[in-house]
C-alpha cells in the first residue's frame, strides 16, 4: 500500500531527515586517509541518539539469512556498491566510500546516501561522484503528480548510461515513512512495469546506484556487503523526498 503524508506527518519527516543531513555533514568533514569505518560508525550512532533519534539500520534482518545488521550506517567502499559493514577498515588516499545513514525520529523514517571521496581521488572517480548525484537529480525532477514511477527510472537510466556508466538492477529505490521500507519500489533502470502514478503526500527514497563497469553485481560472504563482479567502482546517491504541489522537495536536508 502507499501512504500519502499529512503537511503534519511530512513536518516530521523533515526532522528526521534533518538527522541523517547531520550525519553526512559531519561525516564529509571526517572522511580522510587513517579513519576507519568502525569509528565514522560510531559517530554517526552518537549524532543519531543525540537528536533523539533510532539508526534504523543497526539491527535490521538480513535478507540472505547472515546475521542482523550491526551498524549504524551502511559503509561501502570502491567496488562495494551498498550494505558494506562497518568495522577495523582504515580509509586510504584515493578510495571512495558510499555511506548509506537511516534514522527513525516520532516514528517516521529519514533514509540518505552519499559517496564521498578520500583525500586526493583519479579524475574518473570523481567524475562518477558527480555523475551519480546528477542521475538522482533527473530522477528527481521527475517526481511530480501525474508522473509514473518509470519516468523517475528512466531519467536516472538515460542520464547514467548517457555518461557511459550503468545502472543497478538487483536494488531500488522505495517508498518511505513509518516504514524504512514502503511502496512503490522505485527501479533506477526502466522495467516493463510503469509502476503507479505519483501522487502529492507521496514520499520517496530515490537512490541510484551507478558503476564504471557492468551492472551486474554480488553479495559477499557476510551476506550484505555488494560488490560489482567486474571489480569496478560504484557510487549511491539518495534523498528522502516528497512530492508536492510546489514540486519535489528534499527531505533529508539541513533546515
Ligand atoms: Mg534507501
């Protein structure tokens, strides 16, 4: 089912958006050579709780029977493309990490992703950074009433493989709020389904996941961390938004 929000229930989306904006705003100021992943972890659950809020991640089931998952945040670096585990991983010049951060606040979710790079990173890993941000921002563009969900997926789809990157397949974007997880499911590359039409109240966690390489990916041995086969690096990008009459608005923002 989807759920339209009341302006009261998308006020209190706001501010549990606002946490996780917290967290990547002062994990991008963190994120250097010699940190480790275990320790932007840590921070990130202390930011979390300090404003009264849940890390909706830390002890979520595993959809592939591992154990749940430990982290506050979801930390993936290089070719990992999402759900890496935090843990004793130093950073080095060079990489780049996706942090993936959720926080549940008057019980209503807040879900944001970013790739940050460390230090001093190639050109091309630059570039795929600021591609992945603009493919979310198409996608965006696209989240107005009357639209349908596959105008999202396939402005996200064009722009990335436009570029020369493609696309995740095996993960989506979703509908979010009392839920992490709500419908509709919100594919980045176009399917056969248009998938329902948008309404204002709607609100969505739309998230490429773009890679240098193929699309295709795997699960690790720990049964969450993904990784592209080839290797190659990927990048996420997302935003909790909704769709309203004055057009799509960020909601995991700083106010
Ligand atoms: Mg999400």
């Amino acid at each position: 089912m989807i759920t339209l929000k009341s302006q009261r229930e998308l006020d209190k989306m706001r501010r549990a958006g606002e946490v996780v904006a917290k967290v990547h705003q002062r994990l991008s100021e963190l994120i250097q050579p010699g940190i480790t992943t275990i320790e932007l972890d840590r921070i990130a659950e202390e930011i979390i709780r300090s404003c009264g809020a849940i890390p909706s991640f830390k002890g979520f089931p595993c959809a592939y029977g591992g154990i749940d998952f430990p982290g506050s945040i979801c930390t993936s670096i290089n070719d990992q493309v999402i759900h890496g585990i935090p843990g004793n991983i130093v950073l080095k010049e060079g990489d780049i990490v996706s942090v993936d951060a959720g926080a549940i606040l008057d019980g209503y979710h807040g879900d944001a992703a970013r790739t940050f790079p460390v230090g001093k990173v190639s050109e091309e890993a630059r570039a795929l950074i600021y591609h992945t941000e603009e493919a979310f921002r198409r996608g965006m563009e696209k989240a107005v009433e009357g639209n349908r969900v596959v105008d999202i997926s396939i402005a996200i789809q064009q722009y990335a493989e436009s570029q020369g990157y493609s696309v995740v397949r095996d993960f989506v974007g979703h509908g979010i709020g009392t839920q992490m997880h709500e419908e509709p499911q919100i594919p980045n590359y176009k399917t056969q389904e248009r998938g329902p039409r948008l309404s204002n109240g709607m609100t969505l966690a739309i998230e490429p996941m773009i890679n240098m390489g193929t699309w295709q990916v795997k699960v690790l041995k720990d049964n969450w961390t993904v990784v592209t086969v080839d290797g190659k690096l990927s990048a996420h990008y997302e935003n909790t938004i909704a769709v309203t009459p004055n057009g799509p608005e960020i909601l995991t923002r700083l106010y």
